[in-house]
C-alpha cells in the first residue's frame, strides 16, 4: 500500500534483502515508496543496494529495476548514474550509510577498506560526497520523476549529527514529502542510557520531485542562498550587540564585541564587514561620527 501519513511503522522487516546485512532497511518502505511514486510500467533506479533489498523488493512487485552498488564495482562518485542505467529513471530509491556508523566496506563486504565508501569517510568528506551523490542522482532521475532518499541521524562522542536536514538543504530539487519511519530491532535497543540521553527512534524519508533542470544549477542557487544567510546572520549577530540596556554604541565597542564571532567567520576583513553592515538604515542609526543604536 502507499503511504497513508507522514509516520511509518514496520515492526517486521519482511523477506527482502539479506537480513545478516547491517544497516539494511525494511522492504515494506520501499514497497510503499514505489506505490506512492513509481508509476505503471516506471524504471526504479537504487545505486546502493547493500543486501539486495531494493532489487528482492521490485522483482516481488514486477518492476523494472536497475541497481548497482560500490561493492559491484560502480561508485556514485565517480561514475556517472544516467550512463550506467542507459536509461533515465522514473524513481530512485538511495539509502546512504550514516556516516560511520556503520563501516561497510571491508566488513560488510571486501577485504579492506575502501576510500570511496562514505562510512569510511572523515566528516567533511562524507558531507561532500553526500553532495556529489545526490547530483548524481537528481541528473539520472526523469524530469518530473521523483527520488527518495532514506537518512538517520546519529551521535557520536555527545554530539549529535542531523544529517536528514543537511540533505533537505541542499538536496537539488523540490522537497515533495518527508515521511518519519519509526525504527525498531535497532543495536541502540540493548543500551542503556538512564535518561542520559533521548535515543534516537526514527529515520527520514526525503522525497524530492526533479523539475526540468540540471543539478549543477540547483547548486549554484544553494549556495547563493548559503550566501545571504551568512549576510542575514551578520545582521542578526550586530543587531544582538546593540541589543541591551546600553543604548548607544562606539565603533569600537562594536569591534570588540562582535570580535570572538567574526574569528569564527575567519574573515580577516571583518572590520569592514562590520561597518558595511552598520550602513544599513533599516537595522542601525548613526547618532554621531562612529556611534550608533539599533533602530526602534
């Protein structure tokens, strides 16, 4: 059946895929992701079938399926997806190692380690690569076809990692539905965290519809929008100096203050970005040479 609301449960995983596999997900959310967005007669495209649970999945329900995965040879990073399939698709189903939780390549399968794997990746590396996958992606799925990608979030060492709403930001293509499956028979199970903690339950389901262009262009847009918020975020960080008893204020005193948040900017030009910003008469007030007050 489709999805009925934007919470899924599958206490049973189902006979799809090779249970021993770690990280495998239940086939009843792939079922239902194809019966919500695959239409009649449609091509499912998954590029990283792990323990085949994808492929058991379509062959159950008839549909035409390509999959591949890093450990057949084909690697979402280098290799370009639309080519491999021959094809464009009408769905692609991805499910993403969650970074390092679990290491696949060299103990799900192979040998050794393999660098291209992301569970292998260090953090910034990973996010990168998570980029480049979904590019991959977005330009192998059909104009108006839909690609859905399964992301957990994790902690590691007391800090917490939400990697699903990194994906929802610079995913290449339009957010359609977010569906949150619940998770079970998980290895967090058998821990205890005496209230510590909240532990972790769900996972996303992130479905995005593939509008008429290229990703390359979507990211461009993605950073223009990254760019703006940094500027918002000066404006935000300015306007909070100002923001207290004290109603008017040096330039100086702006330097100093606003100084531990522009090191972390690493702008060696902050100075000058702090008084580009005061300029603006919408937020700020110049009251005297060098002196100002927020707006009222």
């Amino acid at each position: 059946m489709s999805f009925q609301n934007s919470v899924a449960s599958y206490p049973n995983r189902g006979n799809y895929g090779k249970s021993s596999y770690r990280g495998n997900c239940t086939g009843h959310i792939i079922r239902d992701f194809c019966e919500s967005y695959l239409k009649t007669g449609g091509l499912l495209v998954d590029p990283s079938i792990g323990g085949g649970t994808s492929q058991d999945v379509a062959q159950a329900m008839g549909i035409n399926f390509v999959g591949t995965d890093l450990s057949q040879g084909f690697n979402l990073l280098t290799d370009d997806l639309g080519g491999f399939v021959g094809a464009e698709a009408d769905c692609v189903w991805w499910h993403p190692p969650y970074w390092n939780m679990i290491r696949y390549s060299g103990n799900q399968w192979g040998e050794e380690a393999n660098p291209w794997d992301l569970s292998q990746m260090n953090i910034n590396d990973f996010t990168e690569a998570l980029i480049l996958a979904m590019m991959n992606i977005h330009d192998a799925t059909k104009s108006g076809g839909y690609y859905g990608i399964l992301m957990g979030n994790m902690r590691k060492q007391g800090k917490y990692y939400n990697f699903s709403s990194l994906i929802e930001r610079v995913a290449p293509a339009r957010l359609v539905d977010e569906i949150i499956k619940v998770q079970h028979n998980t290895m967090s199970d058998s821990r205890s965290y005496n209230g510590k903690l909240v532990r972790i339950a769900h996972e996303k389901l992130l479905v995005f519809k593939k509008e008429a262009t290229a990703a390359l262009y979507f990211l461009a847009k993605t950073m223009n929008r990254l760019e703006q918020g940094l500027k918002l975020t000066w404006k935000a960080a300015i306007r909070r100096v100002l923001q207290t008893q004290k109603k008017t204020w040096s330039l100086a005193e702006v330097y100093e203050k606003i100084k531990p948040f522009a090191e972390q900017k690493e702008n060696e030009h902050w100075k000058a970005k702090v008084r580009q910003t005061l300029a603006d008469e919408r937020y700020f007030k110049r009251v005297d040479k060098g002196v100002y007050e927020l707006v009222a």
